[in-house]
C-alpha cells in the first residue's frame, strides 16, 4: 500500500486537517541510516510531522525541523517543502530502550524531556522564519501541539505514531494534525476534543487497513472536504556535483593537503547516508579548478 498524504477541512471550514501514512517513507530512512526501534520511531514521527507540515507550504517554500533535546539520540533534523519530499537523520542511530509504561517505544526516552524544539521556514523572504519551544514531553506529538500553539499561533491537535517489529523494519508509521479556525463553536470544540480523547492510536487503524482519510473521520465524521492528496516520499537532494563545489570551496592549499597526503577524498551526506568518493584525479581536477575560484 503506497503512503498517502491528504489535506482537507470540516465543519464549514472551522477545521483544517491533515492526516499521513509514511510506512514506506519511514522504512526506507530506516534502511539508509540503520536506525534501531526507538531512534526509528522517533525519526519516524519528527518525518511525518514534516511531511505534514510541508503540504502547508506553497510553491518552492521548505521548512527544516531540529529536535534538540538531552537525550542519547542527540539532534534530529528533518527537511521538507511543498511537494511532500522529505529526508532527515538523527544523531545517534543506534538508541534502543526497553518499552515504557504503555508498553509503547520509549520515544521521550531517547529525545529527552529537556531542550527545544526549532522550525526554520524558507518561504522566500529576505530573512527565513524561526520558530523555537522547550520540548515539554519528549514524544514529540505534544512537542509539535505546543509549537503550533505559541509559534504559529494556531491551537491544534498532533498525533504521531510509527510502529517497528522486533526485526527493525517499520510496520506503520502515520499521523494527524488537527488546527482550530476562528469561528469554530464551543460545541464543536468539546467535540473535537472528545473525539480526539477517544480515538484510537493511530498505528491501530493502520494496522486495521484504515486511510489517512479514514483516520480524519474518526475525528470530524462525514463532514469532511479532501482538497489535497499526495505521496510523500524521501529525497535528498545531495549530488557529486554539490559535493565537487565544496571541495572547490575548501582553497587549493587544503586540496593539495589532501593529494599529498590522503591521495582521496571521501564526503558523507548527513541526510541520506550516501558516501561521495573522490580520487586522486578527480581531486587534481577540482585543485585545477580552484585556481579559477
């Protein structure tokens, strides 16, 4: 089943929802970076949410998210724009915790409950926005709740799920976002919030073969208008070219260092995991280069 990402409102418009599957996406960041149960789970939902936010950018507009918190996962960093592509990494690939007291991946364990969360946006402007909140859970489903609420100023409801067999390979991963409009009744929002209190987690439903959109009438009910749906997938934008120009930009003395003496080069991307090798002529042509810079 392909992942599905769909974006809609309710309720004449007081409602705005969002609602992903991100299975294949989550497993293949998985693959690339090794990643074990928890790290997979936390990297998975702080994907998901990207992906999400993402679709509420416009045009050639990106967003970059970093989860910086105490625990032994370090840094998660996750890029998304517009057309739902995403790509990310976590610092420490290989944290894995016992279950916590739900029985569910210990998440906040390896984020930690102490730090901040930041939300760079590209919307084309002379200056990016920025947006930071204290992590106050660690779960990251509450995290992202607080940031709408005191960063964009939009109350809203997050939910993010991903669940790893004891292989490592991702089984589910999904989520929702839920943003109160102006003009939304009292009534509608206790609703809301009862709905949102009684709803089953959301790798349940994907478990039971529920759709993203299935998912959002769990929250709204039938009164739902799907104005968007798309694939998110993974895609990082590194290339041997991008990674040529920064050699370039490393001056002819540190590329005649690195002839002399490594007689190659080899460049990692954080994102993808992808290894860029560079020998001994590819590096005499780039020191060539150089002398034009």
């Amino acid at each position: 089943m392909k992942d599905e990402l769909v974006r809609g409102t309710a309720w004449n418009g007081g409602v705005r929802v969002f609602a992903a599957r991100t299975t294949a996406l989550v497993a293949e960041m998985q693959r690339r970076h090794d990643t074990f149960p928890t790290a997979t789970a936390a990297m998975g939902r702080t994907a998901t949410v990207a992906a999400m936010m993402g679709v509420m950018l416009k045009g050639n507009e990106k967003l970059t998210i970093q989860v910086k918190g105490d625990g032994p996962i370090g840094q998660i960093v996750m890029d998304a724009n517009a057309e739902g592509e995403v790509r990310g990494y976590v610092d420490h690939p290989h944290v894995h915790f016992p279950a916590n007291s739900s029985g569910k991946l210990d998440v906040a364990g390896a984020v930690g409950r102490t730090g901040y969360l930041h939300v760079t946006k590209d919307l084309g402007l002379k200056e990016p926005y920025r947006g930071s909140v204290p992590i106050i859970s660690g779960e990251l489903g509450e995290d992202f709740t607080l940031y709408f609420a005191e960063s964009e100023q939009s109350p809203s409801a997050v939910g993010l799920g991903v669940l790893v067999d004891t292989d490592n390979s991702v089984m589910h991963a999904g989520g929702f976002i839920v943003q109160v409009l102006p003009g939304l009744s009292e009534d509608q929002l206790v609703r809301l919030e009862q709905a949102i209190s009684a709803m089953p987690h959301v790798t349940s439903l994907l478990d039971q073969g529920e759709t993203p959109e299935g998912i959002l009438r769990f929250l709204v009910g039938d009164d739902l208008t799907i104005h968007q749906s798309i694939e998110p997938v993974f895609k990082c934008t590194c290339t041997r070219e991008r990674f040529e120009k920064v050699l370039i930009t490393l001056g002819r003395k540190e590329l005649r260092s690195l002839i002399d003496e490594d007689g190659r080069a080899e460049l990692h991307c954080h994102f993808c995991n992808e290894k860029y090798m560079f020998e001994a002529e590819d590096l005499e042509s780039l020191y060539l280069l150089s002398d034009r810079h």
